[in-house]
C-alpha cells in the first residue's frame, strides 16, 4: 500500500485529507509541526509528501530541504498563496507542485499522480464502490447496505472491510490485512482476523458458516468475492 505523509496544522483539514486519501486506497500518516514531520520521515518510509509550510514551529521548506538532501520523495507544497517568487524558489529547491489553497481533491489526486508518475511509479484510481448480490459498499460515502438496509460497523470493522473492498475479487493475506488495519507491530496475531471477521459475516452474510462475500483462503488470508464493481 502507498504510503503520503501529510504535513498540515489545520486540524480540519488535516482530517479532511486524510479521510479522503484513505478511502483512495492510501495509507496515510499525519503531523502537525515540523518537529513531528521529522522524526516521521526519519523512522518511516513513504511514498509522497504533502508539505504545508506554515507551521508552528517553522517553515515547513525546512523539511524539504532535509529531504532533498538525502531522498528523492515527491513533495507537494500545500499552501495559502504566496508571490510568483517564492513559488519558483520553492520549485527549485526541489518541491515538484505546489497547490493553493483551496483547492479540489480531485485536482490534489492529479498533481499527486503526475508527480508519481514522474518518478516512475503509478497511482491507479482505487475501488471505492462495491455491488454484488444485495451487499452494496460506498466508501466515499462510508455507507453499507445489505439488501437495502443499512448496516452499522465498527470503526475496525469498517476498515478491515474497505481494506478489502479496495482489493475485490483479489486475495490479501493476513500480514498485509493485520498491518494495515492493526499495525505493523500486529503481524503475528491472526486471531484479531478471525474476532473480526466472525463479526462481519455475522453483519454481511445470509449464512456466516456458509459466507458468499467474505471468502477465506485457507493458510493465505481473505477476499472479497469476485463483484460487479464501479470505481470511483
């Protein structure tokens, strides 16, 4: 899974972000100052950058200047609109965009493809929208139905399934699910997967012992039977 980490101190849109992120399918860490950005980036590796540079304690070019000097991770400035000048010289320090605000996710999730792109690497638009025999899954909208009724889950729930939304039709194994929904320190405890998935097929499947949606593959891990998806 892709990895960002988002640089911002705006708690609501910080939030705003990840959420949206998340449910393209991104892992996504945050931090609120520069301080936490860099111990982050020196602990954990990821994929992107999403650079405020209006933080409370610094300037957030700081860290794009740390970052160039050892890596070459895409940085996408976010920020209120500063003059032509510190554009260009955000530019050539090495930010590869930079976005005013405010600005649309869908135009956040371009710049962040191109900016992938370029470094070879791909961003495919994620599965957000699932359709198969009376289970209907809407990740923007984090909404579950079966058979026209709405159903509750709890947060880790929800998260174990839209992990497995996001891969329907496709089999994603036990470390994979335990770390991306427990954490990497949760590998080993493949009982967290069978608590929880017991209470989905509970909530999702006409007959749990007999599951038509929520498949095990024996030894490996789980998949979302094969749907009639819509992508977002």
């Amino acid at each position: 899974m892709m990895c960002v980490l988002l640089v911002e101190d705006d708690r609501d849109l910080r939030a705003l972000l990840r959420t949206t992120l998340e449910v393209e399918g991104l892992a996504v860490h945050t931090a609120a100052s520069l301080v936490e950005a860099q111990a982050l980036i020196r602990h954990t590796p990821v994929d992107l950058v999403l650079l405020d540079l209006g933080l409370p304690d610094g300037d957030g070019q700081t860290l794009l200047d740390e970052l160039r000097q050892r890596r070459n991770t895409p940085v996408l400035i976010i920020s209120a609109q500063p003059s032509d000048a510190r554009k260009i010289a955000l530019l050539d320090a090495g930010a590869d965009d930079y976005l005013s605000k405010p600005f649309s996710v869908a135009e956040l999730l371009a710049r962040m493809r191109v900016a992938l792109r370029h470094r070879g690497t791909t961003l495919r638009p994620a599965i957000t929208r699932y359709t198969h025999e009376g289970l209907d899954i809407d990740l923007s909208l984090r909404e579950v139905m079966v058979r026209g009724q709405k159903v509750h889950l709890t947060p880790t729930e929800y998260k174990l399934l839209a992990r497995l939304v996001r891969n329907a039709g496709q089999v994603v194994t036990h470390r994979a699910l335990l770390a991306d929904v427990w954490g990497p320190d949760c590998i080993e405890h493949t009982h967290y997967l069978r608590l929880y998935m017991g209470q989905l097929r509970a909530k999702l499947e006409r007959e749990p012992a007999e599951p038509r949606f929520l498949l095990t593959e024996p030894g490996v891990g789980y998949r979302l039977a094969d749907p009639i998806h819509m992508r977002s």
